[in-house]
C-alpha cells in the first residue's frame, strides 16, 4: 500500500506543477492582451482626436 501512496503523491506534485505552469503562462497572456489593447485604445483616440481636430479646421 506504500508504493500505491508514493505514485498518488508523485502525480499529485507532477498535476500541481503542470497547472502552475498553466496558470503562470495564463495570467502572462493576459497581461499582454491587456497592455496591446491599452495602448491601441490610446493610439486609436489619438487618431480620432486628429481627425476631429482636421474636421474642425474646414469649418
């Protein structure tokens, strides 16, 4: 029964290892989906501040 135990622990260790991995590889993703999109809000209203800036230079 002490070698079925030590195999269980194994794989329980090897299973918390993995999904720590899983996680860590998550949040990393996250977080550059997060900075990409911050910084494509901020070039996109940018871009529309200049075009409305131009639009009021014809009036």
């Amino acid at each position: 029964m002490g070698f079925w135990s030590e195999e269980r622990a194994q794989v329980s260790i090897e299973m918390i290892i993995v999904a720590a991995a899983v996680v860590a590889v998550a949040v990393i993703l996250v977080t550059q989906f997060q900075n990409t999109a911050s910084q494509g809000g901020k070039k996109l209203s940018d871009v529309t501040d200049k075009a409305f800036d131009e639009i009021d230079s014809i009036k």
